[in-house]
C-alpha cells in the first residue's frame, strides 16, 4: 500500500515475509533458537515486530506485535512481551525513513568479525559486495547507546555488528535486510580464510595457481634441451636454441661420427677429418655419445640433407644424357 508517495508492505505481507525470513535465518543458522528479532515497517508511525522469544525458525500470526515509532502497542496485545531491542529498531526508522526492515541476527560471522575488533572494511569481491560497504562495530552497552549509534550508521551503512551480541542489518524491505546478512556471512569468510593463510605463513586464495606456475616454468627452462627438438619447439621457447646448438659444436671437436659423410652430418663438410689412432678411451666415449645425440637430430635437418643429395643425382643425371 502507498501511504503519502510511499510504498509500505500491508500487515498480511509483513507478517507472511517476516515468517518466510525467519525460516531462512533458522535453516542458514544465522540465528539460535529464539534469539534475536525482526521486524517490517508497515506506515509512517506502525511496526510489526517479533515478541520476546519467538521460535524464529516457526513463526505464526500471533508471534507479532504491532507498535508506533514509540514503542506503544497497537494490537490491543498488553500481555505480549516485546523485544529488548525494540528501541534499536525504532530509533533505526526514525533516523531513515528509506529503511523498512530491520534483523537481529547471530551468525557465526558476527563472531568471526568480532574477534579482532576491526568490523568489516568495504570489500570489492563482487557487485554485491561493493553494495554492502562497511559494516561497523559498536561497542557493548545499553539498548538506549546501541540504538542510538546504530541510528546514525543507519544514515550512510547497511548495517552494524554488536559487540558480543551478533549483529543489526536493514534494508528497504525484509528481503534485502537479510540478502545483507548473506553478504556479511561471506565476506567474513573470505576474511577469515585469507587470514589464515597469513598466520601460516601460506599461499593466500587466488596466489595459490600463480605459486604453482613458477616453478614449473623455472623447471623447464634449467633442465636443459631436449633431444630431437630446436628452440621452437621446445617447452621454453627459443631460450633453449643454444643448449640444442652446443653438443653440435662438441662433436665438431672430438672428431667424425663413423658411418656419415661431411654432406649427412648436421656440421656439413667440418666432419671429415679421422679419428688419430691410439685416441683416449674417454675421447671414443665422448664419440659415441654425440652418436647417440646426433642420432635424435631434428629431422628438418635429415630432410634437408637428403634434399641436397636428391637435387646433385638429379644434375648429373641431366649432364649424362639419360
């Protein structure tokens, strides 16, 4: 219903959301038992609030009380108990007429948050995040302190933690009081663990890949080349074309390799010198190593050597006149 340009829930769709919400609050566990309170503000001077002790998770029609900006009933219930922080949730209203729901609520977060006495500093994580903001902390004290300095957080913020007594959220309807709740549960979570990683002395979320990569890149840069590949192809790019161009160099030194010509070898015309008689033992091993090496050359190099050999065949054959 729309009273003076404003819409406000009827008194059937704040009861029926506030019984919906409560459900939610009891299964996600952001409240115990019949801790904590809601309520929904339903005209310019009326709230309909939860009595002392309600089971939150069960809500009924007559778990409500109905009350004015100052706390006076209007349901002609003078026997129903109302809550201990109905002033908190009255002065809230008083200080924002944008806001129309209020929960207090427990969740495990609110402890989190509150261990280290900080609050939550504005996160960017996500949209919604950034929405939320901040959240403060207000030290403990009585019900007429807390309202108070929530009511002037209720002016910019979505919300306040309690000092050892969970935490107040709000919004312009009951759903986005609660959507706040949520909000503040993960982002006291992605604290928490980042947190942890940091007493640890560990990898923080989002770190943990980029750890992971280095090392693995440093592994296939210092181990060398790999047989039968040029810098192109090999894992690190053309950093290796020297490690791949070495043994040839060495097996230029040590002399011939037995069964191939200067025109097969990958050094050309170098390699047609002989082994001197009576060599070193070491030096023969050395020659069968680069064997080895040369035997797992690239194969352009192979291709090209052929390609040479098939192109001379070709010219002598035209001179001879076949």
């Amino acid at each position: 219903m729309i009273i003076q340009g404003v819409r406000y829930a009827s008194d059937f769709e704040a009861k029926k959301l506030m019984i919906e919400t409560g459900q939610n609050l009891d299964e996600k566990g952001y409240t115990l038992s019949c801790d904590g309170s809601m309520s929904v503000r339903v005209g310019p001077n009326a709230v309909w609030i939860t009595k002392q002790d309600s089971e939150n998770g069960s809500l009924s029609q007559s778990d409500f009380v109905r009350v004015d900006l100052n706390g006076k009933s209007m349901n002609h219930s003078p026997d129903a108990v109302l809550p201990e922080d109905l002033e908190a949730h009255l002065k809230i209203y008083r200080e924002n007429p944008k806001i129309q729901a209020v929960i207090h609520a427990y969740p495990i977060c609110a402890v989190v948050l509150q261990k280290d006495g900080r609050g939550l500093e504005a996160c960017s994580y996500t949209p919604s995040v950034r929405a939320l903001g901040k959240v403060t902390m207000i030290p403990s004290g009585d019900m007429a302190q807390i309202g108070a300095a929530a009511a002037l957080a209720a002016r910019s913020d979505h919300g306040v933690l309690l000092e050892n007594d969970g935490c107040l959220m709000w919004g312009a309807c009951i759903r986005e009081a609660y959507r706040n709740i949520r909000l503040l549960d993960y982002c006291a979570q992605v604290r928490s663990r980042m947190d942890g990683c940091r007493e640890e002395g560990q990898a923080c979320p989002g770190q943990v890949q980029n750890a992971a990569v280095q090392p693995a890149a440093q592994s296939a840069s210092e181990a060398g080349p790999i047989p039968g590949l040029t810098g192109m192809y090999h894992p690190a790019g053309m950093t290796q074309s020297k490690a791949v161009m070495q043994p040839v160099v060495q097996m230029e030194e040590a002399g011939p390799v037995p069964g191939l010509t200067g025109l097969y070898h990958p050094a050309g015309g170098t390699q047609n010198r002989s082994l001197p008689s009576g060599a070193p033992a070491e030096q023969e091993a050395q020659v069968r190593t680069q064997e080895q090496l040369l035997t797992a050359a690239p194969d352009p190099v192979k291709e090209s050597a052929m390609a040479q050999v098939i192109r001379k065949s070709m010219t002598k054959m035209g001179k001879g006149g076949l």
